[in-house]
C-alpha cells in the first residue's frame, strides 16, 4: 500500500473529498465505488502494510460470493477489492495509524514519512471488529505460551509461516472457529476438541457436519473451558460441563480463543459518536449515517461480525449514501433530524442500524440485523411500536447464537414515524 505513496513533511495536510479509515472489504469497496462511479478523490488509510483486512490472512476459500458472484480464496479476495479500488482511482495509503481527531472530519495520522493530517468533507469509518482475547474472557489458570486468537494465529502461520504446535483446543463453535480448524491443519497441528458453551455449535451445519466428520473434529456443547495449564508453554485446559458440573482435562500444547466479537470502536469513541450498547459500535441510521455529520460507518465497526462480502455490500451502500451527501447543495446533506430508535427485544442482544430517520433509504441489502443469544429454529418475528404490534412474521432461518439474524426491512412499513421506539423480538 505504500508503493507510489510521496514523502510527506511533517504536518502536511491533505484535503480528498472522502477519507476511509480502514483497508479491509468495506472500506476498499466503498473507495472503488466512490472513485470509479462519482469521480470522487478518495483516500484509504489502513494501519496494515497490505490492504485487505482480515482475508489477506485467511488463506482458506470461500469468500466474495454474495459482493463478487465468485468464490476465492481470502488473499486472492483481498488483492482483487485492493485492484478494483487503485484502479477506480483512490489512494490507498498503509502503515498510516489514525490517531485522533483534530476537527469536524480532520483526523491526524502517522506514517512512516511522519505525521499527516486530513481534512475531508465527509469520512467513513471502516475499522472492522477483532476477537476478544484470554484476559478479556477472565480465564483462569496458568500464562502460558500457545493462548492465541483466529487473528493471530492466521498472522503466525499465513503471514509469518510459523510452527505453532501439534495438538490445538479451539474455544468457540462459529464459522470462524473452523477457519481456524482449517488454519491449524494447515500448519501442521491437529484440532482435538472444539468446545462450545451453547447446547447446539454456533456455525451452520454446512461447516459442523464436515468439519466433525471429514476433518474428525469433536465439538463438545454445553462446555467451556475454566483452567489453562502449562508453564513454559500450554500443556492442557480443563474443560467443564455446564449440566452436570463435572470436569475433565484435555492435553494440548495451543488453545485459540475464537468468535466473541468486539468492534474497533476507538475513533469513533474518540469521536464522541453516539455508541450503541448492544454492538459496542456507533449508532447508525439505514444510510449508516453516524451522530456526526458527514461521518459514516461501515462493515463489521456496525455488527460484529458478518462475513466479508456483508461487509463489503455494507460499504457498498455507505457509497452510495456518501455520494449523496457530498451531491447536496452546499457540498454536503441536510442538518441530520431526529429519527425513530430501534432497539432489540429477548432474544436478541442488539440490532443495526438502529435508527430510521424519515425519507431514510432501506437498510443495506434491505435486511435489518440481529444477534440472537438463543437457538430458535423456526423464529416469528414480532415488530412493536407505543404497544401496537406492526407485524408478526415467521421467517425459514433459525436466529442462533454465533450468526447474524437477518430481518426484512419490510416488516417496519407501518412505523410511525413520529411514534416512539420500534422493538424487535422473538414471539
């Protein structure tokens, strides 16, 4: 990303029409569309050397199916969204760690030429979501090497070619547990348990029956792990039935922590953008417009975490909604009205976008999202505003723990629009 990128003194400032904070499917499809269809001068600034986010690192298959109608590899998914942006035009510029905010869409950053400063007439934030840690998680025992996340395990073994060990406890059951399964074959180091505190994996059959039988991986639910144990390096973890109580211990030299997401929301704190409790990410109508005007957000900052090409349909329509704002007259949309709040209702945890303001487009690819902390296999939807019930629908996807909840936008078309909140549930 720094290929091409001229030296900058310290303090110079640079004035794109759009600035993306953050390389990874959203930010990139976002500055390619922005570039290619508006002409807009967009800049991506990305702490990583390579853009791509996450799937530069996945070397597994699967990704671009819904944004790109193709499946490819996540290296190879990553080189063609970074492709289509340089090519539309924008300035893709790595190794540049935004700091801070200096003003109404002006950010500082640091780069390996020194410090660079940004104003922008509008900004989108595209910070992704990382997995939280052992110390996040309060697991007790030992500190031993060998505890990592799918993140950093994908770093050591795709990025770097390292050697991590021969037999791995994975904690967790969601897709990306088995993109770390896959990982860890890949490397040589066989997976002997996955562990899931939920009575039934999070990750759709689709990767728990093969996963089970093609790749021999025991998934035990309803368990979770209370002890690390190894000194130098990890020997084992004890693993503990949530029925029953009983405890058991299982010898491995690698555990990885997977799933239980948290946002990159550090900017947009800092920021004082309105955050919502439930994702932990800023708060956004259907145009992912954010509390600030003229700043957006995108990707898996919004709902941690949806696949990749969510992410990028994500950035595909905060596009669309950017190009909007920076087409108004004046440069720049209406002063930001009040709106109508969503919020989530049992068993959900959160829902995004969680405003609808008036005249407001559908939400991207017309769906609003939840996370569900409860296995329901055949869910009726309940939409209720002021006591009135709007709608009531059963949809043919279970909501589960460990995936996005998918609701159609349409089930809020009897909203009014000057009522008080919408409340999504489960009947």
């Amino acid at each position: 990303m720094t290929d091409g990128t001229p030296n900058l003194e310290r303090g110079a400032v640079l004035t794109p029409d759009v600035l993306v904070v953050g390389a990874g499917p959203a930010g990139l499809t976002a500055a390619a569309r922005l570039a290619g269809r508006t002409g807009a001068d967009v800049l991506v600034l990305d702490r990583a050397d390579t853009p791509g986010g996450v799937p530069v690192h996945t070397a597994h298959t699967g990704f671009g199916l819904r944004d790109l109608h193709r499946v490819l590899s996540g290296p190879a998914y990553a080189a063609r969204l970074a492709g289509a942006a340089r090519a539309a035009g924008a300035d893709l510029r790595g190794r540049a760690m935004v700091t801070g905010w200096s003003g109404p869409r002006q950010v500082e950053a640091t780069t390996p030429d020194g410090l660079l400063r940004v104003r922008a007439r509008a900004v989108l934030l595209a910070t992704g979501a990382r997995e939280r840690p052992r110390p996040a998680r309060l697991v007790p025992g030992d500190r031993p090497q060998g505890v990592l996340t799918t993140g950093q395990l994908q770093q050591l073994v795709h990025g770097s070619g390292r050697h991590v060990g021969e037999r791995a406890v994975v904690v967790g059951a969601e897709p990306v547990s088995w993109s770390a399964v896959l990982t860890l074959r890949a490397a040589g180091c066989r997976t002997v348990l996955m562990t899931s505190r939920y009575d039934r994996a999070e990750s759709y059959a689709a990767f728990t029956v093969p996963g089970r039988t093609v790749l021999g991986v025991p998934v035990a639910t309803g368990t979770r792990v209370v002890r690390i144990i190894g000194r130098g390096r990890v020997e084992g973890v004890e693993i503990e039935h949530a029925a029953t109580g009983r405890r058991r211990t299982v010898a491995c030299d690698t555990v990885v922590f997977t799933g239980d997401w948290v946002p990159e929301h550090e900017l947009a704190r800092a920021a004082g953008l309105a955050i919502d409790p439930g994702t932990l990410g800023p708060v956004v109508d259907t145009a992912l417009h954010t509390s600030e005007p003229g700043v957006f957000a995108a990707g898996n900052l919004l709902h941690p975490v949806d696949t990749a090409d969510g992410a990028a349909l994500d950035g595909r329509h905060a596009a669309d909604r950017i190009a909007a704002w920076l087409a108004a007259p004046g440069g720049e949309g209406p002063p930001l009205g009040p709106g109508v709040p969503v919020v989530a209702g049992e068993p959900f945890r959160w829902v995004a976008p969680q405003l609808l303001r008036p005249g407001g487009p559908a939400p991207p690819r017309g769906r609003l999202l939840l996370w569900s902390d409860a296995l329901v296999r055949v869910p009726r939807v309940r939409v209720c505003q002021d006591g009135r019930v709007l709608a009531r629908r059963r949809l043919p996807w279970p909501a589960a723990p460990g995936r996005v909840f998918r609701v159609p936008f349409a089930l809020l078309s009897r909203l009014d629009p000057s009522g008080g909140p919408v409340r999504l549930a489960l009947e």
